[in-house]
C-alpha cells in the first residue's frame, strides 16, 4: 500500500507540474519477469527517479490539427540506475509535439541484475504503439526510438537487436550515447549496472553495438560532443562507421564543446543547434514536412 501511495503521489506531483498527459502501464497485470527491486522508487533529485521497478511510459500527443503520424519513443538517460525522466524526456516530448509528432517518455525497469529488462520493456513499448497506432493517429511506419547517454545505448540496442515488424523502431535519434561494452570504451557506470562487475566476452559483445549492425538496423541521427569526457565521442563515431558499412542511411552532428547530458538547456551555440539539425535530418526521411 506504501508503494502505491508514492507512486501515486509521483504521478499526481508530475501531472500538476505538466509532465505528463498519461500514464500508460506496460504491464498492467504485472510483468512476467521482475527485477527484484522491492525498494520505493526515488526521486534523487526532481528530475531523477531511481530504483524504477514498474515499467510505464508518458503520452504527448500531437494535436489533432498537427499529428504528421509520426511517433517517438525516448529512453532518458541516468547510467541504467535511474532516468532523467524531465530534461532527457518530457522537454524533448513537448518540443516533438511543436513538429507534429508524437511522444512516449519510458520510465524502463532497472536492470539489477537482469540485463534483458530494459530492452524487454522498449519491446513492450514500441508493440503497444504499433497495436495502438490507429487509435493514437499514428503511422506504423513511422515510429522511431530516441535515446540520451545510457538511454541512448538502450535506444541502440533496440535498433539493432529488435527485428520484428511490431517492435522495429523505424528510426534511430541517439543523444551522445553510450555504444560500445567494450574495454578503452565504455562508461564503466553503465555497463556495471546493465551486466555486473565481471561480464563475460560474449555479454559484452552482445551489447555493443557497433557490433551488433545489421542490413535491419534503420536510419539514425546522432549528436555528440567532442569534449564529452562521460562518453567519449568515439562511441558516436564507431557506430555511424558499423551503419555506413552496411550502406544505412546517418548523421551525425558532432560539436567541439557542450560535455555531456545538456538535453535541449542552452549549452552554447553549436552544442544548441541539434534540434534544428535534427529537424532538417526528419524532413529528408519524410518524418515531418
């Protein structure tokens, strides 16, 4: 009953603040695997919400008089030990809005342990927007994945693992993400929390990945900072490098300053250019007009 009560007071608090229009369990009759995570989730501070052991996700609507069909589900970042659920999910849905499209903030399961979770819960994600599209106004061919840092590894390996026609994001938009498992690479918080202390080769290899490209993997667009000392900007490169050998469409939008986890708060010039980077990149993929 405890548990409940604050979830139900995140959700009363979020609404009253305007981040979210609603709620949209995953699992409304429970998950078929847990990630024994038995703790209260937190707010660590008001943007960042730990120890997420109920997956959902938080629908923006495009208004009707705008709605291009297009949708976007975004994976926040926060290391896979929490999501930065305002500044890397609902300012980046309520700007996807101003373009016509529409926008799903996941709140993915922590890991704990269980590194299959996450994905599992962008799986569930992306096959309830297909079932769900005709209802929401939304093309099934246009429903693409979003992700920033962490949540942007998540984004990745979606892209690159989910291959089924009702879990295939159409689209990737990847928020200086982590990429690579691999050692000289990887942010160590993040893989720590995704596959333990000591993975094994085969776990690594499996989500990294610029290894794991393939003629599915759809179109992207990345953006990065080159002075990112969180995640350095060889994970950007070494991805767009996989994408290009298998001739898939990608951009990325690289910049000498901004560090890292700036979302779309002004950084400087440059660092704040990528959303209109991204639009003009949305236009040639005939996602907006």
């Amino acid at each position: 009953m405890k548990r409940k009560l604050f979830i139900a007071g995140l959700i009363i608090l979020g609404l009253q603040m305007g981040i979210a229009q609603e709620k949209i369990a995953l699992y409304p009759n429970g998950a078929s695997e847990s990630n024994e995570i038995t703790e209260d989730e937190t707010l660590r501070d008001p943007e960042f919400l730990t120890k997420i052991s109920e997956a959902r996700m938080y629908s923006y609507f495009a208004p009707k008089a705008s709605n291009n069909g297009t949708a976007v589900l975004i994976c926040p970042g926060g290391g896979y030990a929490g999501v930065a659920f305002v500044k890397e999910g609902e300012e980046i849905a309520k700007w996807f809005n101003t373009l016509g499209v529409n926008a799903f903030v996941l709140y993915y399961r922590m890991p704990n342990g269980h590194h299959d979770i996450p994905l599992k819960d962008v799986k569930t994600a992306l096959e309830i927007i297909h079932k769900q599209a005709k209802t929401w106004g939304i093309n099934k061919k246009k429903i693409g994945i979003m992700g920033f840092s962490a949540g942007g590894h998540l984004a990745a390996t979606a892209a690159t693992h989910l291959k089924a026609k009702n879990n295939r994001p159409d689209f990737a938009i990847l928020g200086y993400p982590v990429i690579s498992m691999q050692k000289g690479m990887v942010h160590r918080g993040s893989c720590q929390n995704l596959l333990g202390q000591n993975p094994d080769e085969d776990l690594i290899k499996l989500y990294s990945c610029e290894l794991q490209v393939s003629a599915k993997t759809p179109p992207a667009f990345l953006f990065h900072a080159e002075d990112d000392k969180v995640v350095p900007i060889q994970n950007s490169l070494m991805f767009v490098e996989a994408l290009k050998s298998k001739k898939i469409p990608v951009e990325l939008y690289s910049f000498p300053e901004g560090g890292h986890g700036f979302g779309m708060r002004p950084k400087n010039p440059e660092a704040d250019e990528w959303p209109n980077r991204l639009q003009v990149w949305m236009k040639k993929q005939k996602l907006i007009k």
